[in-house]
C-alpha cells in the first residue's frame, strides 16, 4: 500500500492529475497547463509513499524518465485494457479519476519501460525497421511499374512514355538512397555488436545474425522480467493459451504479443533448418523420428531458438552449441531403446 496513488493524463497543452489516498475514496483533480517541473514539484510536495501512473504513449519513455526518481513506483500502464475509460461521458479529468481508482484497485496491466542503456536501442531498430518498409514500398513501386507495359523489372531498366520516365527517375533515385542508409543501419548493427557482449552472445545462436541481436536485446531488454519461459514464449505470440470454464475446454487463444519478437525467430528456424547446427540436427530429428510435419518441426524449432535466446539473456552466459548437440544425441538414443 502507498500513502498517494496519482494518476496523469498527459498532453501537450495540459495535464490531468487525479489524486487519492491510501484511507479515503476522495479524489482530488486539477488541469493545469502541462510542465515537466511542475509535475516533479507536485510530487516533490507529497509526504509519503506515491504510486504514480499514466498510460503508454509516444511520450510514455520520456515522462518515465523524468519522474520515476520523484515516486516510490511508476506504473506505465496498457490503455488497451482500460475499458472502463471508454464508459460514459470523456475528457482529461475524467479520465485521471477513472484511471487512479483502477490504481488503487490494483487493476492497471502493467507496460515494461526501463533507463536501461538497451532501451535505447529500440530507437535505432525503430528507424531501421522504418526503413525497409520504405525500401520495399519503392522496390514493389518499380515492379508494378514495369508490369503495367508487360516488362520484366529485373531485366528492364528504362520506360518507353515520358510519364513513367520522370516518374521512374524519381523512383530509382530513392532507392538508391535506400540501399545507402541501408548500409549505414548495417554498419551501425556491427558497431553495437562489438560494443556490447550481449548482443555478441546471441550470435553465436544458430540462425540469428547481427542484425536479429540487435532487435532481440532492444525488444526483450531485461529477460528477468519474465517469471519463467512459458511467459516469454506468450511475448512472443510462439504459444497459445487454452480458454477453461467450469472444468471444460474452449479451445485455445492467441495473446496479445510482440510480432517483431515472432518475425525474428520464425526467420531464425528457417536459416537454421539447412546449417550444420544443433538446431537443423533437432529439426531433422523432429521430423524423421517424433514424426513431426515440416509446418510443426519449424514452429518447434523457433520455441527452441527462443527458449535458448531466453536462458542466454537471463543468465548471461555463452550458448554451449556441443552441449545442446550432446542432448538431441542423448534423446536419439533414449527413442531407439524404447
């Protein structure tokens, strides 16, 4: 129990602070213009112990930055499983009162946000990631422009109508500059590889490459704040979770999970599956002797890519390849004697 519980809706004209206490059910609000120092004095004045909360938006690292030394514990919480903020009628004051009261209730599902150096990292694959999605825009923009008068873009490089040329021009200019910052995020990849053992750690992982660390470790930051494997495999959308009402099965369901996370090790059971590694002796494995199908030995293998990911980064240790080689052999010959 805290003695304030105070919750803020953050804007960039005004903030919406809603307070309460630990014995009384008043709730006290104000809307004043927003002020970083402001907010920092308000808590500053509080004697006590003080919960504070606001929900995740694009200012959501910045805010918990600067004030998470002025409380006790700082709750970035998940507006989308505020529901009770969307009932009735809506403005800044009222959702401050709404969003205390879920506060003290206990009720707020919580957003991971650290000052972790890694957390930084997120911004370089942000801005990498936003790259490619425009490189391939450009690049499907050039096909299709090449389709519409029946030509083959990979051996075609000119247009016939004067139209198309200018616009053609400007195409293949952008994606040269494309490949040129492409190279720029990639040599900043190998930089930071170096900079940092984590991130050089997950590479000796089969399947993943410098590129995939770098979203690995500024995704996942700290493995400790996942209770335990199962946990960090539902993060990443590599496993369902069964529906149970009254002793009877509903099926199962989908989380909410982080599909950047799932990309990466999907992609890494498919360069795995052909190398000389554990990972393709496992898959192969699953295949030939658990009788697996190729659809579920692949989905299994990024469970295990993923699980080894997730003992790397919480115990900070060197993935031992001929020790996890050493235990599929074990498990052959334990199937073959039975």
């Amino acid at each position: 129990m805290f003695n304030y519980y105070v919750a803020v809706d953050w804007a960039i004209a005004n903030m919406a602070i809603a307070r309460m206490t630990e014995k009384s059910d008043d709730i006290k609000v104000i809307d004043v213009p927003s002020s970083i120092k402001e907010m920092q004095i308000y808590l500053k004045n509080l004697k006590g112990t003080i919960c504070l909360t606001f929900e995740e938006t694009s200012t959501s690292q910045w805010l918990y930055t600067e004030l998470k030394e002025y409380v006790d514990k700082l709750v970035v919480c998940d507006p989308y499983r505020n529901k009770l903020l969307s009932e009735g009628p809506k403005n800044d004051k009222i959702d401050a009162k709404k969003l205390v009261m879920l506060l003290r209730a206990g009720l707020l599902k919580e957003v991971f946000h650290s000052s972790d150096k890694f957390i930084e990292l997120r911004k370089i694959v942000s801005g990498y990631e936003d790259t490619i999605k425009a490189g391939v825009r450009l690049k499907n923009q050039r096909s299709s422009m090449f389709r519409s008068v029946n030509k083959d873009h990979k051996k075609e490089t000119e247009l016939i109508i004067d139209a198309d040329k200018f616009v053609l021009g400007g195409v293949d200019m952008q994606i040269k500059y494309y490949e040129a910052e492409k190279l720029r995020y990639k040599n900043e990849f190998a930089r930071l590889k170096k900079a940092h053992p984590e991130i050089k750690r997950l590479c000796d992982i089969p399947g993943i490459a410098d590129i995939s660390a770098v979203k690995l470790v500024a995704r996942i930051v700290d493995a400790n704040r996942f209770p335990n494997r199962n946990s960090f495999l539902s993060y990443c959308g590599l496993i369902k979770l069964e529906k149970m009402s009254g002793g009877k099965s509903y099926g199962k369901k989908t989380p909410r999970f982080c599909r950047p996370l799932k990309a990466v090790f999907k992609t890494a059971a498919l360069a795995a599956i052909d190398g000389d590694n554990e990972c393709g002796d496992y898959c192969k494995y699953l295949i030939e002797t658990k009788k697996y199908s190729d659809r579920n030995a692949r989905h299994a293998l990024s469970r295990r890519i993923a699980t080894i990911t997730y003992g790397v980064m919480k115990g900070n240790i060197k993935y031992d390849a001929l020790k996890r080689r050493n235990n599929i052999e074990r498990n052959k010959m334990d199937t073959s004697k039975t």
